[in-house]
C-alpha cells in the first residue's frame, strides 16, 4: 500500500456555469432567470454498461438543483424540464434539446451522472451508453446548441486510484480512451476538479453541487458569485483534501443576486408543523444539528422549532403562521456533546487487522469506526507496509506525517499511541461545526493578505447578515486566485490576518490553526495573552506568521465574539512568545470545548446552544509547500 497524499487524490471533474448568471449587470438572479428554460439531467443507474457500478447521488442533485430554481429564483415548474434514469436516452436529450432550443429561449442544462473520454474528448454518458460509444454525448456537441449554458457535475479523468470509500462519476468506455483529460472547451468555463459523491446526513449527493448550491442559496444579497465559489472551494479543500482547483473564464467583477436564505418553507401541515427544505445550510453540519434548534423569519418574529433533520429537508413547528415559499434563516445550533471522531478502516488492511483496530478503537471514548463506506469519514486508520505502524490520513487523502511511528506495531498499541492525535482531529471538527460565515450577524471582517515575497490580497470574508453596512473602504476587488489554484505558500512566505471591526460593539478574538503535519496550534495575538479585543471601528492588524515549515493543509480558524471567552482564558497558559504553541491532544479538545461553552447560552447541559447571529467563525485554507 501507498501512504503518499496521492493515493487519495481527487482528480478532475468538469463542471461549466452559466455566463448570463456573471454578465447580468443589474437585478436580481431570479430576475435574470425568469426567461430561461432549464433541462435537469440525473442518472445513477446504467443497465447496459456491465460490471459499472451505479452512482446514488445524481437524483439528489437533480432535486437540489430543482429547489435552488424554485424555491430560491423565482422560475415556475413549466420552466423545467427533468430527464431522469432511463428517461434520459441519447435520442430523448437531443429531441428534448431541439425543441428547448426552437423556443427561442435560453437554456440551461445540469447533468449529473458519468463522464467518460471518447476519442480523447469529455463526454456525457446518457442512460443508453454501450461500451462500444453510443448513448454518449460529447460535451462539444451540447455546447454547440443555440443559446445553452452548462452545469455540470461529472468527471472527465481517471481518477488517480480505485477505492471502496469513493464513488468516482468517471466510466471507462474503452481502454485507450483512458489518458490524459482530454480537450475541454474553455468558454465560459469553471472547471473544479472533484467528481465524487457520498452521504450527506444519510443522503447520497455530488460534493461540489451539494456545496456550491448551498452558497449560492445562503449568500444571496449584493455578494458577488466569486464569493460563493471561494467558499465552496475552501469547504470541498478542508472536508476532502482535494486540491481544488476552480478555473472560471468571463466571472463578472460583481453581481446582484436576490437575498439568501437558509431554508424554504415546502409544506404546511396541521398546528403549525412545517416541512423546510434546508438547501441554504451546509449539508456537512446538517449531520450534526440536533433537534430543537431554532430558525426564525429574517426580521425574527416568527420562530420555527426544528424537530428533525433528515438529508436537506427537516420538520418543525412555528409560533405563528407561515406560508409555503417563506424563508428562514438559521438562529440557534444545538450540538450534541457527544460527537465522535468518525474513523473508517483502510481497505488494505488485512481481516485481522481490521478486526485488532475494531476492538482497540472501541475503547476510545471519542472515536467511532465508521462501518459504512458510502459517507466521508473524518480520518481513515491504515498501516504503513515498509515500517508495520498504525497512522492516519486525513481528510482522505492526506496522511498525517507524525502519525507513523516507524516501528513494527500491534493494533491496540497503535491506537493507543494514536490518541492524542484522535483528540487533537476531534477538536478541529468541533471548531469545523462553529463556522457560520453566512449565518452570523457580526459586523467583522477579515482579510488575509501575503506580504513576502510579493505583497497580494489571497481572501477577505465578512458575514453577508450582517446589519452593519460594509465599509467602503473594504470595496476592494479580490484577486480570483484563490479559484485558480488552493491558496498555497511556500516555505518562509510571510502573510498577515487582518481584521475590521465595523459595528458598534467591542469583539473578543482568538486565533487557532489545525497544521496536518503537527497538529492544533494557539496563535498569539498580544504578548501576555491569546485572546485580543478589538474595539468598534477599529481596523488591526491580527496576526502575521512566517511560514517556517511545510504544511499539506492548514486551516487557521478566526473567532470574533462580543461575550467574554472566559473559559478559553482559564484553559490556555500565557504565551511567552510570538510564535504558534502546539497544544497537546487532550489540552486541544478541552481547549476548543472551553470555546464552545462560551459560545453557548446552555454550557453545563447535554448539548452547546448557539446562536449563530451573536459570533462569528471565519475558516482560511492555505497549503505550504
């Protein structure tokens, strides 16, 4: 077995968005939609493409998109048309194309399913495609059709290697169609290269669909689209460890797009019981919301008890009437307290090595083998075949340097020298479940900047709720290169965070990074102390770090409360210089849990009750090479 990065790679995945959604200089998106005509594409199974493997999302992605269209832009249903499973034969797409196109109308095509090379150029593979080439519609082709836009979630590549944990949209019709990637047209184009679907809160779905959609939906507002494919490549980078690289050509500078939300009323039923599609929330976090969290109405008079989630739609109760197409905007996250670090098995392992890790992981509290292969673990348990130790990739794909011991091992001796690194993972992705980047109403903003060798803006993110107006002076127009590439530095490369407080109130910062290759560190951000407090309408810089040693992922996490962070302050020591501290597994999750209790109005109970309008957690995703 390999052990390197690469052995998880995700590689290339095409997906073309729509040039009039950026070229729209005025009104909202609904506006701009509302004479288009929309065909949606979803297949996972097909019958004559023998020993290939159905896909299970497609459907899913199709009904996301579907959502977005109605519930979240305004079009009606006699604007879309669905080719579903067997539906969607070559001779039904290309009829159904002609006739879209004699309307005289704008098109727009989504197509989830399996994408294959064919005499070295992408294509789609429709519901009827045979091994020898038909059922196939070459991209070139469709893009031909009068007035059509494209989206897309397929693949275009071989994937880099063969997995039970991953569920790759690429289908080999021919083994010497197999190299390279092919000739992609580049008009118009954004190309991300994903291609992977999983579970999502127990629903399967197309990775890069179910987080763009969910930016496009939440952010909304004067937000120009560059902002929700920035934060949907910083998501798909943390949760996979996939290089993502989102490559756009024509992206206007700005763009108006109606105002977000978080969900959408579907259905009324008796007492006031409401079904929500839950499309404007993260589907990572969905997993995690429990039961009783509250959203709300945008002006907060109507509050809606969450009473279950299940995939992206949930059920709850309002206190007063609402109507079938409200939006609602979340307001407080219930978390459980007893979350666990979900760790899936290498499938090189041997069987008794699977069974001596089953047995050892069962004796750590805070780790749960995932026995499923169909959801994304948080971190896979495999073993190096040169040394015979225990380590651990994470995300998928990138092994955790200093979890390899270079010894021979046992399973429960492995697990054993494992847990504070088990502590430490478990710790980020409670951070991770703090993010609120769309959801918070505080008036903060951030902005990363590189300052050696050449000074550049790499990001800058302010909550788009919030009800203080932006500054002018953060008007800036931002580089797109963090769409062109993951955002990544070279060793001895200096960058700054800065910070802006733009509201009316005094914030509290703290500043923590999870570093693959070492583990959770404490940024100082003032001599005698980790926590800074920033009075309002002060603009400061917050901390500036050279970048002395490789690092596969960082992600440095950015906490603005006005509440006091009392018990982060008894948990941490002082800093006695300005460098990062590596704080030690235990010290880490009891750190982080500290965090939470301060955010939380319920610290002492059996959940952390957040109200996510009243902080804010800003999420940075850089490599060091």
């Amino acid at each position: 077995m390999r052990l390197s990065r690469r052995s998880f790679l995700y590689g290339a995945a095409a997906l073309t968005l729509m040039p009039w959604v950026w070229q729209t200089a005025g009104g909202s998106w609904a506006d701009s939609l509302r004479p288009w005509r929309v065909l949606l594409i979803g297949i996972n199974h097909y019958p004559q493409l023998a020993g290939v493997p159905p896909l299970a999302g497609c459907l899913t992605d199709v009904q996301l998109v579907k959502n977005l269209l109605l519930d979240g832009w305004g079009l009606a249903d006699g604007d879309i048309t669905l080719l579903t499973e067997q539906a969607a034969t070559l001779d039904a797409v290309q009829e159904t194309l002609g006739v879209l196109e004699r309307s005289g109308q704008p098109l727009l095509v989504y197509f989830s399913g399996y994408g294959t090379l064919w005499q070295q150029q992408p294509a789609l593979v429709l519901a009827d495609a045979t091994r020898a080439g038909e059922g196939i519609l070459p991209l070139a082709e469709l893009l031909r059709t009068k007035g059509v836009q494209v989206w897309l979630d397929t693949r275009f590549s071989p994937p880099p290697i063969e997995g039970e944990m991953l569920r790759w949209r690429f289908v080999p019709l021919h083994p010497g169609e197999t190299r390279g990637i092919g000739q992609v047209p580049k008009d118009h184009l954004l190309w991300a290269d994903l291609g992977v679907e999983t579970h999502l809160n127990g629903v399967p779905m197309g990775l890069f669909t179910a987080s763009f959609s969910h930016y496009l939906a939440a952010l909304g507002g004067d937000r120009p689209l560059a902002t929700s494919l920035m934060y949907t490549a910083d998501e798909l980078r943390w949760q996979t460890g996939a290089e993502m690289r989102l490559v756009s050509d024509g992206l206007a500078a700005n763009l108006t797009l109606s105002p977000g939300f978080d969900g959408v009323v579907q259905a009324i039923g008796r007492d006031r019981s409401l079904q929500i599609w839950c499309g404007g929330l993260s589907p990572w976090l969905l997993t995690y919301c429990h039961p009783h969290s509250r959203w709300s109405t945008a002006d907060g008079g109507t509050v809606v008890d969450m009473a279950s989630f299940n995939g992206l739609l949930a059920q709850g109760v309002s206190s007063q009437p609402l109507q079938v197409g409200d939006r609602l905007y979340e307001q407080q996250r219930r978390l459980g307290k007893n979350l666990h670090l979900q760790v899936a098995l290498d499938t090189n392992l041997s069987k008794i090595e699977r069974v001596d890790a089953i047995n050892a992981l069962a004796n750590e509290e805070k780790a749960a083998v995932l026995n499923s292969s169909d959801s994304l673990p948080d971190v896979v348990l495999t073993k190096s075949e040169t040394a015979g130790s225990y380590g651990l990739e994470w995300p998928v794909g990138t092994l955790l340097e200093h979890s390899c011991s270079g010894s021979n091992e046992a399973a429960k001796a492995g697990i054993r020298r494992l847990n504070p690194l088990l502590n430490a993972l478990l710790a980020q992705k409670w951070l991770t479940l703090t993010l609120n980047p769309t959801s918070s109403q505080v008036a903060v903003c951030t902005t990363l900047e590189q300052l050696s060798p050449t000074a550049k803006l790499l990001s800058r993110q302010s909550p788009p709720r919030s009800p203080n107006p932006l500054p002018d002076v953060l008007s800036t127009k931002l580089p797109a290169m963090n769409l062109h590439s993951p955002l990544t530095l070279a060793k001895g490369d200096t960058c700054r965070w800065s910070l802006y407080n733009y509201g009316d109130r005094p914030l509290n910062i703290v500043a923590l990074a999870w570093d693959s290759s070492q583990g959770m560190l404490l940024l100082p951000l003032q001599t005698q102390s980790w926590q800074l407090a920033v009075a309002p309408g002060l603009n400061i810089p917050l901390y500036t770090w050279t970048l002395n040693r490789p690092c596969q992922w960082l992600k440095v996490f950015i906490i603005s409360s006005p509440r006091p962070l009392s018990r982060f302050s008894q948990l941490s020591s002082h800093p006695n210089h300005s460098e990062p501290f590596l704080i030690s597994g235990e010290d880490s999750l009891a750190l982080v849990l500290g965090l939470l209790g301060d955010l939380s109005s319920e610290p002492e109970g059996n959940e952390f009750c957040l109200d996510v309008r009243e902080w804010c957690t800003q999420g940075f995703t850089l490599r060091v090479v």
